[in-house]
C-alpha cells in the first residue's frame, strides 16, 4: 500500500468530510439569507420543468440505490435470501432506470443554463461548479453501472468499496478495500468527496432544506416574540 | 445583554420544544430574527430636510433618509404651515420624480472625478512645461488654429481623462486671464438658471464671474417660459398666484397648461376648486391629462388660441360693456387700467390710426415731467386730467404716485375718467386697424368717436383706449365701418370667424367668454384663467397673451384672490430677492453687473442669425409701409446702440484698455471720449461684427444646467458654430446680404468657443460638449434654499451626506476658482483695472423715462445725438482689483449697510448688517477684510440672504413699506407691521418651512396668512403699477409696436415656416412621408427634480427618445406604433420611437422636453451620425417688439424684458425607419 493510497482513500475522503461538516455549520452561521436554490423558475420555466422534475426524481433513486449498495452490508441480502443475481437484476435495471432519469434530467438542465441567455447571465462560477462536478459524478457513476456492472464486469461494490465506506464511516479506515477497484469506481468516489467538499458553498445546501416537518407539523404556526433563551423556560410548566 | 447562541447551535437547541396548542395549531420554539432582515430595510440613521435644486417650480420639503452614510431615499415633508381653516393644505407635496432623485447619487451618470477632454489635457500639458507660465500656455494653444481645432473638433466625442481641480483651476483661471487680457472681461459668460430653487448655488458662480466682470446670461427669456405681455401690461417681470389660490375661484379656464402633469404637488388644489363648485374649462388641442378633469373641453387648433380669446373679448365687451352696465366693471377698468386714457389719432391716406397716448405736455400742462404724464377726460370737471400714479409721477418723488382718482399737478380731486367718448364725441372718424388673416394681412376701417383737440397750433383728434379697442374687436355700436352684424358674421373677431379659425365652436366659445365674465360679476372678480407653456412658446405669444388676459382685465378679476392670469411656465420667485441679488451680484461691492439677455447673445454666438430668413414684411403692420429693417438681427443692432437691450460682447475693443487708450483721467471726460468714439464709428458695437473673432465669446461657465443637451434651441447651429464640432445641420445661410447693420462675412466662423466648463453632478449633454467638467454636490448635498410662487413657503437644502468623491457644492467650487484666480492675478495684473461697463437703460431706474413718446432716438445716422443713458447705453467706469476677487467673495462688502432695494426703491440695512458679523463671524481668512461678515460657506451665504432681505426679516419689510410710502404718500407698513419681529434664519426653517412676510418688492399681500395673489397691493392699497400710465395696459404706444401691429391686442397666427428652403440640403425623399408642426411640450416622466436619464423613470415610458403622432397622420405613412422614424427639417434630424394615439389631433407630432440624444438614440440614415436631440429640429426665432428699451415698462430687467427664444413655430418631415435602417453606431 502506498502513501497515495493512503491519501486517496483515508486523508482525502476525510478532508473533504470535514470541510463538508464544518463548511455547512460556516455556512449556515454566516449566510443564512444566501441558504437557498437559488431558484431561476422566474426567469425561464418551460424547460426547468422537465429538467428539474426528471433530474431530482432521478437523483433522489439514486441515492436509495446507493444506501443499499454500499451502506447495507452484503451479508444482510444474503441472510434474507437476495440472490447475487436478484441483486444485479435491480441493481442494473432499476438502479440503470434512475440513472437514466437523472443524466437525461441533468442534461437538459445543463442545456438550459448555457443555453438560456437570461439564465446564463444570473448564473456565478460556483452554479457552473456544482452543476459540472455533479453531473461529472452522476456520468461517472452512471457509466460504471451500465458499461462495467451490466457487461458483465466481475468487480463486486458491496464486497470492497461497501466495507471501506463503512470503515470511513466508522472512523476505522481500511484503504485496503480500494486497491485495485477498476478505475471508474476509483474516479467515482473521489470526485464524489470533491463534490461533498464544494458542496457547503454551493447551491447544494438546499438538499438539507427539504421541508420533511411539513408532513406532520400543524398548519397554523405561531412564534414568540422575544429572547430565544426563555423559550424554553416559559413552555415548560 | 444575554449572550447570543450561534444559529447552528441555535438551530439545534429547539428540537422537540414545539408546544401544541390545538390539533391545527402549535407555538414553534423558532426566533424571530429573520424579521430583522425586512425591519432593517427601513431602518435608517437620520432624516435630513432638503429639496432638489435647479428649476422645479415646486419646491417641495423632502425628507432624505440616510442609513450607514449612504443616502438611501427620500420621503415627501409634511409639515408645511396651515393654509388656515375651510382651505386645503399644501401638505405633502412631491411627485414621482422627486421620489427618485436618490438614484443619482451613486448613479452611473454620477460626475464623480474632475474631467477634462486628453486633446486639451494634452497640448496644455505640454505648452505648460514648455512656456512653465500658464496664461502663455494657454496663448500658445488658442492662438495655433491646428491646436485650438483639434481640441474643438474633439467636443462631444468622449476621450475625459481624469484630472484635478487644483489643475484645471490653474487651466480655467490662465484661459480667463488671457481673455480678460487680449480681449476684455466680457468675453467670458456663465449661464446658470433659475436661482430661486438653489439661490446660493446660482450665487456661487454668478459672484464670482460679477467680480470680474464677466457677463451672466439670461434664462427666463430664453427658455421662451417669460411671457413678455406681463411686462407690457403690468410692468412686471411674472407674478402669479400661489397655486392654494386656485381654490378661491369660482370659474376656471385652464389654458395649454397640463397642471396634473407639470404642477403635480399643486393640481390637487384644480380637483378641489371643482369639489368646490368651481366650473372648469380646458383649452388644449391634445386630450392632454388637465382635460380629463375640465366640464368643457375646447379643442383648438394648435396656435390659435389668440382667435378664440378675441372673439372672448368681443363677446364680453359686446355683453357687458355695451348692451349693459356693469358697475363693477366699470369702477374696475377706469381706475385699474389705460381704458379711459386718451390717445392721439394720426393720420393716415383717408383714415386715422391710433397713435401716441396724449401727454400732459401735448396739452399744454408744463409740469415735471409732463412728457410721461397720460390724460383722460374728466366727466366731472368736463376737462382734461392727469390723473397721479403714471410714470412721469414715479420719478418725481412728490408722492403722487399712487391711484388715486386725483391729479395732483393741477389740483383735481375725484376724478371720473369718461370710458368712452361716443354721445359725447366731436366727431365719428373712420379708424384702420391692422388684421393679420392667418392667410393674408388687412387693414380694418371702423369708425370711432372723437373729439378734437389744438395741439402747437395744429388740430388733431383724440379718442380714448376703449373706443379704440371696441373698434378693434369689432363690437358694434351702431357707428360707420367694417363692423360685423352679429356673433355669425365672419369679420373678424366674432365667435364665428374664431370657429373658422381655432375650430372651436362659435356657441361654446361664447357662451363661456359670458359665463366667465358673468361669475366675475357673482364673484367680485374670482374668474382665473391658468395658463402655460401651450400657449407661451410661440413667436406670438406676447400677442396670445394679450388677447387672452384682456378677459381677466376687462373682467375686474385682475389683482383678487381666486381671480386673474396664473401664468405657470417655467416662473421662479426668488422670494427673500434683495438679499440674494446682493450676494449673487456683488452689488456689495460696487457694480454694476453686467447682465445679457439670453436670447440675443446665442442668436449670434450660434450664428442661428445667418440662417434667418424671417423677413420683417411677413411681419408689419399693414397700416405700414415699409418696416425699419428686413432682418430681425438689424433691430437687435438698433437695441444695442439706443440702450435697450444689453449688449456682451460690448465693443470691438477690449473693455479694460479702451479708458486708458483716451489718454484722459477725469471719468467725465473718459466717457465723453468714448461717446465721440462711438459716434464717428471708431469704436463699434460688437454685434456689428460677430464674425470677428476678437467679438467671438471665449470662455462659458455653465453650473447648474444643461445648456447644450436640454435649452439649444437649434442645437445643430450650437454644434457647429459656438463648439466647432460634428453636427447634423441640413441648412444653408442667406444668399445674400438681408442685413443692414450686421456686417457680412461669407466665411461662417466654427467653434468660437475656446472653453467651456460644465459643473454637474450627472453626465448628460453639456457636460458631454463641455471641455472640463468639474463634479458638483448633488441637492442632497450641500446647503442651500429653495422658493417659489407656487407656494408662500421658504425652506432650506442640508447635506445628508458630505459630497462624495470629489464634488464640491457650487458655492466652494467658485470660491476655490476665485483662490486660484486671484492667487495667478497678482502675476499679471499688479494694478487695478479701469472696465468700461456699458449697461441698458433698466426699469425701475429713471432710466425708464429716457425716451420719451416711444420713439426711436437713433444717433447712427442723422442729427440726434447719442448721450449714455438717454439714447445710448449708460457707461460706467469701474475699478477692478482683480488681486482681491477671492478676498471679495468670502467677504461682505459694506454697500450694504447704506442701500439694499428692489423694484427702485431702495432703504438702508446698516442694523442687518451687523448683526451678520455676529450669524456668520468675520472673513478671518482676507487680508484686507477681516472685520467684515464671512460669506466663507455655503450656509454663511444662504444666512446672508435670509438676513438682508425684506420677506424674510421683518425689520427690512418694515424699512422697505416706509420706503414705498415715502414714495407715493399711502399708509402701507401695516402689512408688515404684524411680523415686523420676525427674522428667519437657516435653523428655523430646517425646522419648519416659514411662511414670507408681505413685501413691497411683490405686488401682493400675504398679510394675515392670506394666500397670495398679484396686485393685490395695487388694487386695494393704490399702488401703481410701473408702468407708463401707472395701470394695466391695453395699448402700447411705442413706434416699433405700431410698425408690427402691435399697439392693441390682436391675433396673430404661427409664423408660415416650411421644413426646408430653397439651397437647404433637403435629403432625397425615400418612401412615404408627412409634414407636421413640431410641438415640444412637456413630459412626464423627466423634468427638473430627475431628467431623463433616471433609470426609474426610463422604465416607465419606451425607455427611450419617442414622439407622438395622431393614428391616422401616421397610417397615412405606414407608420404603426412603436416603429422607428426619422425626423428632420433644416436644422437637424432626430431618430425616435412613434407613440401613435387617437389623443393627439391631425397634424402636430409631440417630442416631448428634454429627450437627449444618449441613452437609446441609433443613428441616423441622413446624417450618419447619432440623432439629435429634440432641440435638433428647432432654431429660435427673434421678435423686434420685444427688444423695445428705455420706454416705460418696455425697458430692460435681465430675465424681465427681451426677446424670447421660441422655437416652436417649425414644420417637420417624418417617415419610417425600416428595422435595417436602424444602426446602433456600435462597432
């Protein structure tokens, strides 16, 4: 094992996941007006439509396949009785499907933001970053699912990069895992780090504003004037 | 202060402390802090009281909010003092572009450095290091034709480098040096208008060029918003009602004036006349936005308007003079106005015509000044009398000028003028009465009553004003002549010969010319006529004027609350006037200034003379055979030499050298030699020979305005003679020689100029023609105060914020070039200078009384000899310390103590001015002048103004009415008696806008918190007006206004102009086009307190130059809204949007004022060039009755009398622009 080895797969990823802890705790300290998406539906709405619907519906599958491809542990399918080929079945056709969904998504965003003379010239170096290094990622990562794992390539994720995450994860870097992953996996992941560490800086944050206590919250919300630090004191009894 | 969680932290801690309160409702544990973000963008630091300078008539209190040193915006005032009960407030006043002006501060257009054109910087830099002496610098550079045009030809396109004020004062006091040395002081001009909305800024400049010497130029005429009929009726510059005074009325007509438009902060009062009962009549040819609110729409055909007001005055004199009495009436016009005064008839072929007014010296009463005396015939005394209160009575301070009904002279107590002499008359004599068709010019024959009279032995017939202009208008009295049948006849002036003139019907004009004068009787006098710029800019508009303030005098509404002319067209009131004519004029220190008349100077300097083809004949009287001269220019030449209107450039010879040149020391004997001088043809006139460059005006200061861009009438003619540069000129100069007393010279001088200096605060079209432009303090920004007539209120500018950049407030940036200037003169000038000062023969001097009978005392040619200050301009000799200008100007000079005065007459301020050395310390920093009032600041001279004037101190009021008492024996200072303690000062009115005190050097009264109305003073307290017969005047005896025509109201139609002339470089017709009258009204979304450049304001209308047109006038050439066109005549070329609407009648296209040629303009296919301005199109036109001097109220005031540059008497040619055509000029 080298020391780039050590680099790539244990400094580098841990760099770039305390820049991404800390820049968003930054960022939400200093800029709380700027924490937004940054919407451009004001100024074009046709194509966001289908880019943006297709785009985040795509990606949101994606990240599912991504927790159960490398967070949950093989030996779990294995106790419930998923076959490896049950496995690569939905792997490549449902994980491909999302894929598909996403890039086409990505792509006519991308299109629409270079395209767009209104959108382009709203659009700073940092939307430019986030799309390009996203898309980049997705392209990548969509890559390796269709022309390595469903060609038949023999490389198993869940056996070498879904135990070395876990071990990031877990404080118990095992670099090990990575040595020899085909190439793509490797620029996969890497990039994948890049894009955690830009992203506290970008538009990105927004995914952490997904407004899930709409679910259960009441609809009529009231807020005390006054001190935050009574709050508490005044609604306890 | 508790300790502040981060929001992270913050965020966190609030988990699970939701309390629920139902099932749809919950208190969330959330701060509010997210509030602050809204509450913050109207958190603001202070408020500073200020209002936007320069020339607004509104004059609105703004409050201008600041918020971490940046000027954020700004919100009206409110606080304005009552009206009193059952009348609606002033408050608040403002309008939507004085709520934008904020954006300028830090606007793109924002003059933030210190600018000068790299050609210039350039060659003066290295004459400067070559010659290491500035004035030979600028010698070297001016006087080397290939440098002086490289630079010149470089004006108006770019190339400003950034310098420093220290630098270009150097360069601007080297260029005035040179001038004042090689030529005189009066080559050097400023222009700047409108002080009384920033009366110290104006002062800044105006002191410093009055020190040394150099000539200021008028506005009020140039910018064609004086209406010359106030001076010829009243005497009086412009005095109007404030607009609360509207409310008062009872019937009102409002006349080519678009109040909702152009008055915004005061056309509520308009809406609350009407609440009130008030019927509203609109005159306007457009459906302009003041006919919405009118009762009566009379839609006139544009510039007829004068035919509709005379067949008005036919009707109320038909009504109410002849088919019945009215007391009222009658009382009114005998005493307040020249009815019942007799006039001499002359003969003429087989007919008489009206002639001089008779004089107590043509009847043999040998008193005073029996010259300037007018007589009625008493009806009591069956006998002639000379009523007090005329002229003649003025200067000879016996205290019988006043309006009283007696003739102090000859002992005659109550006089009854007879109005009319018919039942009593001598004799029925067949009159001629000049008529100008708008096609063809005639001579009326009406007979008219008179009685006989022995004048040196010889018999002549006398009649009075009255039957003179019953006869006139054509009210049939059963006498012989051309006399009409009835309403329906079409002679002139009957309702149905202005039906087939102005397209008004006949009954509408009627009926309300009835209803008009019936309410004046209802009312006792509240019948008011609002009137504007519609009617004001023609060449005629002294003549519409007349015709249509006949229905306010004839009315007796003239001189009564809610009654009366309220002229609103670009007037001003400098309110607290003594003071700031002391400070702007340095007549604290001697004088006299020297101040042009706008209108004469840029028709030379511009050379807009040589393209006039404006021949006399068009113009006179038909009673006249041949008229003085053909060329306008030739009786401006008359009107410099005789003293009537100033002249600057003065002489050909340089003003400073011509005393010493006599070899003489005793001043008499000086002046005697020049008068020989100028007799002999020695020494010339230099508006004989404007072609001469050593006449060329040299150096021009222009602060507070936008020359070039905005008042260029002819703008094109602008471009290329006075700049020197690239211009869009079509037109060719007279063939031949037109002119008489102009020398001619075929070679037509470019780019007389050799400077020009613009202080701005925003780049806009002067600035961008100008040499150096120096930044200014925006309003926001500097000390100041702000009056007007639209209001009785005063009230001050403060800096919200410290001029930013490099901006210095007008005031110190004069004062930093006077340091300068004076610093570089002691080099040069290491003695004091002899200037010779020529000035006109002035109204409310005694001067007015100089040539008597109105006639014309040329010495040119003939016997008559020239003598300054009768028939010649009065010439002064006067010390300049050329050394001590800077020390003069931060310094009051004590002049002051011993005269200050207004309107001629004159009282002491020795108290005032003491007091002044304790407001504003000492001039610490003079040498010479320590223990003397500081005028160091902005705000030491905005106190000084406050202190030494009489509507602002009571003690000067109090001094002033003893004056005018002393003057003409009435009991007076009670209008001031119960604000005699009061003296406002700079403090005060931040705190609160003050109301004036009455003064005498305003016609009205505003005792008792009375709203202001003109003469109010004449009428109910007999103070005459200053005029020939001391009232109102309906006729004008002076010969130049017998040669046109002009000696009793009458019509005359726009002048017959074509787009091009024969030699004119008429493009080849491409396509479609339309001839139009071109009209440049004013619009409303850019004047004043914003132009248009404001970007708020630029969204709201096409965002660009536009111009209206009527639907079909524009289907007829293919045009459909919003296409591009071309529009050009001989002067220039504009290229535009069209505005096409039903709303605008067939026949005129609107450019609306001030759409300059950089933001949006592409070029043009004829010129090649960007288009114009909407100044392009036009050229002024000059009118010789209005150059009338030294004859009674025909004399010169600088902005009260002289012709007035209209420029709206023009045809235009417009076609479509096809998209290809257009071409931004961009690469």
């Amino acid at each position: 094992m080298s020391s780039l080895d050590l680099f790539l797969w244990v400094i580098f990823p841990y760099i770039c996941l305390t820049v991404f802890v800390l820049g968003h705790i930054y960022r939400y300290h200093t800029d709380q007006f700027g924490w937004s998406a940054k919407s451009s539906q004001f100024l074009e709405k046709k194509k966001l439509k289908w880019g943006s619907i297709l785009f985040h519906w795509g990606i949101i599958f994606v990240f599912f396949g991504h927790v159960a491809g490398v967070l949950v542990p093989k030996i779990i399918y294995d106790k419930i009785g998923i076959t490896d080929h049950m496995y690569h079945f939905g792997a490549v056709w449902f994980g491909g499907a999302a894929g598909v969904i996403c890039v086409v998504g990505g792509a006519l965003l991308f299109m629409r933001r270079a395209s767009v003379k209104r959108i382009r010239v709203n659009s700073t170096f940092k939307d430019w970053l986030s799309l390009v290094l996203l898309g980049i990622v997705v392209i990548v990562g969509f890559t390796n699912t269709v022309g390595y794992t469903a060609s038949g390539g023999d490389f198993d994720y869940r056996t070498t990069i879904g135990p070395w995450f876990r071990g990031i994860m877990t404080f118990n870097p095992e670099p090990a895992y990575m040595i020899g992953a085909p190439i793509g996996f490797q620029a996969h992941i890497l990039l994948a780090f890049a894009l955690f560490a830009v992203w506290p800086f970008t538009r990105l944050v927004h995914v952490w504003s997904l407004p899930l206590e709409y679910l259960k919250r009441r609809y009529l919300v009231y807020r005390r004037m006054g001190p935050v630090q009574n709050v508490s004191k005044r609604i306890k009894p | 202060m508790a300790k502040k969680l981060p929001p992270f932290l913050k965020k966190l801690s609030y988990f699970g402390k939701s309390e629920n309160m139902t099932d749809h409702a919950t208190i969330a544990p959330d701060d509010r802090d997210a509030e602050k973000v809204y509450r913050r963008r109207w958190q603001h630091d202070k408020v500073v009281r200020t209002t936007h300078g320069v020339n607004c008539t509104g004059s609105c209190s703004w409050k201008v909010h600041v918020k971490d040193g940046i000027i954020t915006w700004e919100t009206q005032q409110t606080d304005y003092p009552t009206t009193g009960p059952d009348m609606p407030e002033y408050e608040p006043r403002g309008c939507p572009r004085g709520a934008t002006f904020s954006w300028y501060t830090y606007s793109p257009v924002r003059i933030r450095y210190p600018y000068v054109r790299s050609a210039l910087i350039e060659l003066w830099r290295e004459a400067f290091k070559e010659h290491k002496d500035p004035v030979n610098a600028w010698k070297s550079i001016v006087s080397n034709p290939e440098k002086a045009e490289r630079y010149k030809a470089a004006r108006g396109k770019g190339g400003f480098v950034r310098s420093s004020w220290d630098e270009l004062n150097t360069l601007i006091s080297a260029s005035l040096i040179h001038t004042i040395q090689e030529y005189g002081p009066d080559r050097i001009f400023g222009f700047s208008p409108i002080p009384a909305m920033s009366m110290v800024s104006y002062a800044g400049g105006a002191r410093f060029l009055n020190l040394i010497g150099a000539p200021l130029l008028s506005f009020y005429d140039w910018y064609a918003d004086l209406p010359p009929a106030s001076p010829q009726i009243w005497g009086e510059q412009t005095d109007v009602p404030e607009s609360s005074d509207w409310y008062n009325s009872s019937y009102l007509i409002v006349w080519g004036s678009n109040l909702p438009q152009t008055r915004t902060p005061d056309s509520h009062f308009y809406v609350e006349a009407r609440y009130r009962g008030a019927k509203v009549v609109a005159v306007s040819p457009d459906y302009a936005e003041f006919v919405k609110f009118a009762d009566k729409w009379l839609p006139v055909q544009a510039g007829m308007d004068g035919a509709i007001a005379m067949a008005m005055t036919h009707v109320i004199l038909k009504e109410f003079y002849v088919d019945q009495q009215v007391d009222y009436f009658n009382d009114y016009v005998k005493k307040y106005t020249d009815l019942p005064y007799l006039l001499l008839l002359k003969k003429n072929g087989d007919f008489y015509q009206g002639d001089k007014f008779l004089r107590a010296s043509d009847i043999g009463r040998q008193t005073e000044n029996s010259e300037w005396k007018t007589v009625v015939l008493d009806q009591s005394s069956n006998d002639f009398a000379v009523p007090n209160g005329s002229i003649g009575h003025r200067w000879e301070n016996n205290q019988s000028w006043n309006l009283h009904m007696k003739d102090t002279d000859n002992q005659l107590d109550g006089i009854e003028p007879v109005l009319t002499l018919k039942g009593m008359e001598d004799e029925v004599v067949m009159a001629g009465f000049p008529f100008f068709g708008p096609d063809k010019k005639e001579i009326l024959k009406r007979g008219v009553p008179v009685k006989k009279i022995t004048k040196d032995g010889e018999e002549m017939y006398v009649t009075t004003v009255f039957d003179m202009l019953l006869a006139n208008c054509g009210v049939n009295r059963g006498l012989a002549g051309d006399y009409p049948e009835d309403y329906d006849d079409l002679q002139p002036y009957t309702p149905a010969w202005q039906e087939s003139i102005s397209g008004v019907s006949r009954q509408d004009c009627a009926q309300i010319a009835r209803e008009f004068a019936q309410n004046a009787i209802d009312s006792k006098g509240r019948s008011m006529i609002i009137m504007g710029s519609g009617i004001n800019h023609w060449y005629h508009s002294d003549m519409i004027y007349r015709a249509i303030l006949n229905l306010v005098l004839l009315t007796g509404c003239q001189g009564v609350n809610g009654g009366g002319w309220a002229h609103y067209v670009g007037q001003e009131k400098v309110r607290p006037l003594e003071g700031w004519q002391t400070v702007a004029m340095a007549r604290d220190w001697g004088g006299p200034p020297r101040l042009q008349n706008g209108t004469s100077f840029f028709y030379f300097a511009s050379e807009q003379w040589r393209y006039d083809n404006q021949t006399s004949d068009e113009l006179i009287s038909p009673l006249v055979d041949k008229p003085t001269y053909q060329h306008p220019g030739d009786y401006n030449v008359l009107s410099a030499r005789l003293g009537w209107l100033p002249s600057y450039p003065q002489f050909n010879d340089n003003s400073i050298k011509i005393a010493e040149k006599t070899g003489k020391s005793d001043k008499d004997a000086i002046i005697k030699d020049v008068v020989q001088q100028l007799k002999e043809g020695k020494l010339k006139f230099a508006i004989e020979n404007p072609e001469d460059p050593k006449n060329f005006p040299k150096v021009l200061f222009v602060w507070r305005a936008n020359l070039i861009g905005s008042s260029a009438k002819g703008h094109e003619y602008f471009l290329k003679h006075l700049l020197g540069t690239h211009h869009g000129n079509l037109s060719e100069q007279n063939e031949e020689e037109l002119t008489k007393e102009i020398s001619w010279v075929q070679d037509v001088p470019e780019g007389k100029l050799d400077l020009m200096i613009d202080y701005d605060f925003r780049m806009c079209g002067t600035g961008l023609y100008s040499d150096i432009i120096l930044p200014s303090a925006t309003w926001y920004e500097k000390y100041d105060v702000s009056s007007t007539d639209m209001h009785p209120f005063i009230h001050p500018f403060n800096p919200a914020i410290t001029p930013p950049w490099e901006a210095k407030s007008d005031w110190d940036a004069f004062k930093n070039l006077a340091k300068t200037f004076s610093e570089m003169a002691e080099r040069y000038f290491t003695e004091p200078v002899t200037d010779l000062v020529a000035t006109p023969l002035l109204h409310d001097s005694r001067d007015e009384i100089s040539q008597s009978y109105g006639k014309i005392p040329d010495w040119k040619n003939g016997d008559i000899k020239p003598q300054p200050g009768v028939n010649l301009p009065r010439l002064h000799l006067v010390e300049r310390d050329l050394t001590k200008v800077y020390d003069k100007f931060i310094a009051l000079g004590s002049n002051v103590k011993e005269s200050i005065g207004s309107k001629g007459i004159g009282w002491e301020a020795a108290k005032e001015y003491e007091k002044l050395k304790a407001i504003n310390g000492t001039a610490s920093q003079t040498k010479d002048y320590k223990d003397l009032p500081s005028l160091y600041t902005d705000r030491n001279a905005a106190e000084t103004i406050l202190t030494l004037s009489s509507t602002t101190n009571g003690s000067l009021a109090m001094k002033a009415w003893d004056a005018l008492e002393k003057k003409t024996g009435l009991e007076l200072k009670d209008l001031a008696e119960e604000r005699a303690e009061e003296h406002m000062s700079f403090a005060e009115i931040t705190a609160q806008p003050r109301k004036v005190i009455s003064s005498p050097v305003f016609s009205g009264s505003e005792t008792g918190n009375r709203r202001y109305n003109p003469f109010t003073t004449n009428v109910e307290r007999l103070v005459p007006w200053r005029t020939l017969t001391g009232r109102q005047h309906f006729y004008m005896d002076h010969d130049l206004m017998i040669e046109f025509g002009e000696e009793l109201p009458n019509f005359k139609a726009p002048l017959h102009k074509l787009a091009f002339y024969r030699g004119d470089h008429e493009p080849a017709a491409k396509g479609n086009e339309i001839t139009l009258s071109y009209l440049t009204p004013h619009y409303k979304w850019s004047y004043h307190s914003t132009y248009g450049d404001t970007l708020p304001m630029l969204t709201l209308f096409r965002g660009g130059p536009h111009v209206w047109l009527n639907n079909e006038d524009a289907a007829s050439v293919g045009i459909e809204d919003n296409d591009w066109i071309e529009m050009y005549n001989r002067n220039g070329v504009v290229v535009a949007r069209a505005v096409v609407s039903h709303r605008m009648p067939k026949g005129i296209v609107f450019m609306y004022h001030v759409q300059e040629r950089y933001i949006n303009v592409p070029g043009s296919p004829i010129t090649k060039q960007r288009g114009g301005t909407f100044n392009s199109p036009t050229r002024i036109h000059i009118k010789p009755t209005q150059m009338i001097g030294g004859y009674a109220q025909l004399s010169y005031g600088f902005n009260y009398y002289g012709p007035t540059g209209n420029q709206r008497d023009e045809k235009v040619v417009i076609r479509k622009m096809n998209r290809d055509e257009v071409e931004w000029l961009e690469d």
